[in-house]
C-alpha cells in the first residue's frame, strides 16, 4: 500500500472517530443536562409541596383554635340566650379562608393522595362548622343541647381524624423518591 494512501486512510479514520466522539460527548450532555433539569424541577416541586402541607397544617390548626374558642363561647350560654356573633367569629371565618386558600394550592400542586386528603379534611371541617351552627341555634331555640354537644363532639373528632389523615398523606408523599409520586 502507497504510503499517502495509508495517510489518508488514517486521516479519514481518525477524522470519522474524531466526529463520532464529538456526537457522543454531545449527547452525553444533552442527557446530563436534561437530567439536572428534571431534577432541578423535582426539587422544585417537592419544596412547593413541602410548603403547601406545611400551610394546610397550620391553617387546620387556627380552624381547631377558631372552633374550640366557639365552642367554649356556646357551652357558656344558656338556653333562649341571643347569640350575639362576637369578634370570635372574625378568626373563625379567616381560619376557614386560609384552610381553604392552602387546599388550593395543595390541589394544584399535590398528587391524588395528598389532594384526596385535602379534601376530606375540608369536609370535615364543614361538618363540624355546620355541628357548632346546628348548637347555636339550638341554644337559642331551646333546642336539645345535649344532642347538639354530641353532634359537635363527634364531628370534631372527625376533623381530628382528618388532619392525621391529610399528616400522614403529605409525610408519605414526601418521602416517596421524586419520580415515585406521580400517580399517587
């Protein structure tokens, strides 16, 4: 073989391995870089989550505050009493905006586990809400306080059960790796 040709063989060779080696190392890092991406926007999620259970968490504790001040107000009246709506009734109404401002962003951001018990938390402070109407208008009605007591008991436990519930849904979310919680 002709010695030039054997150049230029070479040449050709080294050139072809040359190119070859550019488009892995290009795609090599067309792949790192998506990689870093997704993991940037897992994070990313994962912190928005983190913070929208954390915001639920303590929009459902000023509910049980809001709630337990109201019920104290009631079990002090009694019955045929007027039930003036004190200042009270101002916390209740903003608790209930911010647990229903933070299941929001919890159903935009979370997934079906952690919305699911985001709304069943919602529910059930409904239900107590509507137990703790259910006894005012029975002490001004004369209504059956005992029956209005029991009523508002069992749907506070309710709310209680709830919250842990939507705890142990955001803490199981959470601890899922990143690619893991889609479809939860």
């Amino acid at each position: 073989m002709n010695q030039g040709i054997a150049v230029l063989l070479g040449a050709s060779v080294g050139a072809a391995g040359a190119s070859f080696g550019a488009v892995v190392t290009a795609k090599a890092s067309r792949w790192q870089v998506r990689q870093q991406a997704t993991h940037t926007q897992r994070q990313i999620q994962r912190q928005l989550r983190r913070d929208a259970y954390a915001a639920i968490l303590q929009a459902a504790e000023k509910v049980m505050e809001a709630n337990a001040t109201w019920r104290a107000y009631l079990e002090m009246l009694s019955p045929g009493t007027t039930v003036v709506t004190p200042r009270w009734q101002e916390e209740v109404d903003a608790a209930n905006r911010d647990l229903n401002q933070a299941a929001a962003v919890v159903i935009l951001e979370g997934p079906k586990l952690a919305r699911t018990a985001s709304q069943g938390l919602r529910m059930a402070r409904n239900d107590w809400r509507s137990a703790l109407r259910a006894w005012q208008d029975a002490v001004a009605n004369h209504g059956s306080m005992q029956d209005a007591q029991d009523r508002t008991s069992q749907m506070e436990q309710r709310f209680n059960d709830a919250y842990v519930s939507f705890v142990s849904a955001a803490t199981d979310v959470l601890a899922l790796p990143p690619a893991a919680d889609a479809g939860k």
